[in-house]
C-alpha cells in the first residue's frame, strides 16, 4: 500500500476588527446661559423649539427644559439651532471660551465642510484634524484655519496640537541658529518672516548666558532682586515679543 499524504487543512485567518471611532466630547454648554437668554427674551420653551424648527432642528419642548435643568446635553446641530433661536452668541452658550478646533468651529456656527471649504482644505483632512487635535498644515492653511475659526495665535498652537513643537523649536533657536528654525516655525505660527527674524534673535540673546557670569570677578556675585526676561517662561516670553509686532494674527 501507498503511504496515504498527510490531510493538509487551511490555516485559519483572522480578522482584526477596526476600533470604533472615538466619541467625540459633548459640546461645552451652559444651562444657566440658556435659562438666561430665553429669560431675557419672555420665550417659552415651546417658542424656543418654534424658533429652532426655523433653523431645520425639530423636537420638543421638553428638550429645551432638559437642557436647562443639565439632564440633557445638545449635539451640534442643535446648539447652533438654540444659539440662533435665543439670539446668543454661541460662545456665550458655551459658558467658556472654546478650546478645540471643533468648539471655535461652533463659535462661529459652521459644520465641518462648510469649515473646510472657508480654509482651503479637504473635508477629510479638516475632519481628521478635529477628531485627533493634531493639524499638520503649512503656514498658509494654518493662517486660513486662524482668520476662519477666530483664534488667537496662542489658542490655534494650542487647539491644532503644536505647543510641544514649538517650546521644543524655541529652545533650538536659543542653543543653537535660530536661523535654521525659522521656517519651521512659521508653520506653526503664521506670521510675517519679518516678525520672526525680529523676535528670534532677541529671545536667543536674552538665554545666552556667558559661562564666566558669576564666576569670578566678571558679573554680580548673585541673581538681581529685580526678574528679568530671563525669568519668564520660554513660551511666554516669546508670546511677549512677538505681540509686540502687532502681527496680524491677534497673540
């Protein structure tokens, strides 16, 4: 008899599940700013849901008292509606200032592509900033994405995910050219190359401490009592500088 070949199975496959999309955070809303404005104006709940059926969002009267009592957050489209039926700066509804890319969107009553389309990019690359708080724009789009959501130069580092960059790049200029991380950081903050090469070399001058200060004869013995630049965090005092040259760009 023929020696029988050995039953070969196939080898199993596996199929790797992708992760669900991280859920988003509720949009920052304050009940007690909403209670106040409908107070304000002499609505009733159900005029306030009249008037966000006006701006294509449809329910009940008793969304708008879970809202104000804080059992019931609105999503997006909805806090827009209840922005615009009260005659309130979304910002105010807030009941803070707004801190990610999505909130400074909702300030300005804008959906994603409508946002995308202000500033100049792709749908899904815009989308993909706001879901991950990362923005790898140059500086052109990253001037765009300041002037259309109303950001400061400090909010847009913060809310696009480049404060590390940029403590990390400032630092470079001070212990080495900052030169060579000019344009680096004109990504990051988009201003004039003029308002850089201004502010640059005097953040460098003011870190650069001689290695004799303070040993022997040559400078004060001890610190000034009085702080200096020196004193003031890096950033910060970059920020300093920088609004100095009134860029156009608020700092």
């Amino acid at each position: 008899m023929r020696p029988q070949r050995p039953q070969r199975f196939p080898r199993p496959t596996w199929s790797v599940r992708a992760a669900p999309p991280a859920t988003p955070p509720p949009v920052p809303f304050s009940p007690a700013a909403a209670r106040a404005y409908r107070a304000g104006l002499g609505l009733t709940p159900e005029q306030v849901a009249e008037g966000m059926a006006a701006h294509g969002v449809r329910l009940l009267p008793t969304h708008v008292l879970d809202w104000e009592n804080g059992r019931l957050v609105p999503g997006e489209e909805e806090f827009v509606a209840l922005a615009r039926a009260l005659w309130c700066p979304p910002e105010l509804l807030m009941g803070v200032r707004p801190a990610s890319l999505r909130d400074f969107r909702l300030a300005r009553e804008l959906g994603p592509d409508g946002a995308a389309h202000r500033i100049g990019v792709p749908p899904e690359e815009y989308r993909r900033a706001e879901a991950t708080g990362q923005w790898d724009g140059d500086a052109e789009p990253t001037a765009a994405l300041a002037h259309v959501l109303g950001m400061t130069l400090r909010e847009l580092v913060d809310a696009t995910g480049r404060r590390e960059e940029l403590e990390r790049r400032l630092r470079r200029c001070v212990d080495g050219r900052w030169q060579a991380q000019a344009d680096a950081i004109g990504r990051i903050v988009p201003v004039d190359r003029e308002d850089l090469g201004a502010v640059l070399p005097v953040l460098q001058d003011e870190r650069q401490v001689p290695a004799h200060w303070g040993a022997g004869g040559w400078g004060p013995s001890s610190a000034p009592d009085t702080p200096s630049a020196v004193d003031v965090p890096l950033l910060d005092r970059f920020w300093q500088l920088l609004a100095r040259r009134e860029p156009g760009i608020p700092v």
